[in-house]
C-alpha cells in the first residue's frame, strides 16, 4: 500500500488547476499496488489531488483542521466539489478543535504528514509566508525524509 498526501496553493488559476490536474492523474497513475491519498480537501490543490486519487482507483482520506470548517471554510463556489469528495471518502478524520484556526491547521498538516510515505506539493517553490503554509510544509517532509514529490507544470500561475 502506498500512502501520498497533498500540500498545495489554494490560489490556482483555472488553466493552472487543468494543468495541475493532469500532472496528478500521471504521477499517481504510475503507483504501484493499492493507493490511499490523505488529503484537507480545502480548494485548489487539496482537492485536485482528492479528485485524481479517487481517478486513479484510490481510497481517499480526508483530515479536517476544525468541526467548522465546512461552515466558515468552504465558500460556495468549492461547496459541490468539497461535499463531493466527503461523500467519496473512505475515512474522515477531524481535528480536535471546534473552530479554524493557524493551530488547527498545523495539527492537520501534522496528521498528513505523520500518516504518509509520499508527499505531493503543488508548489511553486516561492518561500512561504508564515507556519503551516506550503513552503514549510514540505520543508518539514523533507526534514523527516518523506519523499517529496513537487507538481508545478510549465505555465502555472497562482491567481488572486
């Protein structure tokens, strides 16, 4: 069994999402034996990765950073999509903190990377911003010798 979670920009544009998209689909595409994706499902890159695991023939296993992260979190737009990929996962595990938070987020990104043997970043290499964002999150894969696996195909952007 191979274990891959997700870390990744929120912020794709539309041709960046196909684009990301499809580099997912290959990349998993050459897993070898049965494949359980670990994934936040937040919009962009989380929920590409759900959606390319689930494509692949996958189970998908969902971490939740907070118990209100589907009322505060998911704006209307990601709503379908993220009640979707809930409804497809094989296992929902929710963080032990009422509301969304820096802290809820980061004992998240912990349950991922503590869960996995694979980490894939959709990342465009820029430093990050401050904790629990992509650039640190690979960083800390990396600092405990996951293998990272980085997507950024040619032409991507991050929109607004």
């Amino acid at each position: 069994m191979m274990r891959i979670g997700v870390t990744g920009h929120m912020n794709l544009t539309s041709d960046t999402a196909r684009l990301v998209s499809d580099a997912l689909r290959a990349h998993l595409k050459g897993v070898d034996g049965e494949l359980v994706g670990v994934s936040c499902i937040a919009r962009g890159a989380d929920s590409l990765f759900a959606d390319a695991v689930l494509a692949a023939g996958g189970a998908l296993e969902v971490v939740l950073p907070s118990r209100d992260y589907r009322a505060v979190k998911v704006k209307l737009d990601h709503a379908e999509q993220f009640d979707r990929l809930m409804a497809a996962a094989s296992t929902v595990r929710v963080m032990d903190f009422d509301q969304a938070s820096r802290e809820a987020y980061e004992a998240a990104n912990e349950a991922v990377l503590s869960s996995i043997d694979e980490l894939v970043a959709v990342w465009d290499g820029q430093p990050g911003t401050g904790r629990g964002g992509t650039a640190e999150v690979v960083a800390e894969a990396r600092e405990r010798g996951l293998v990272v696996t980085v997507i950024w195909p040619a032409g991507a952007a991050r929109g607004d």
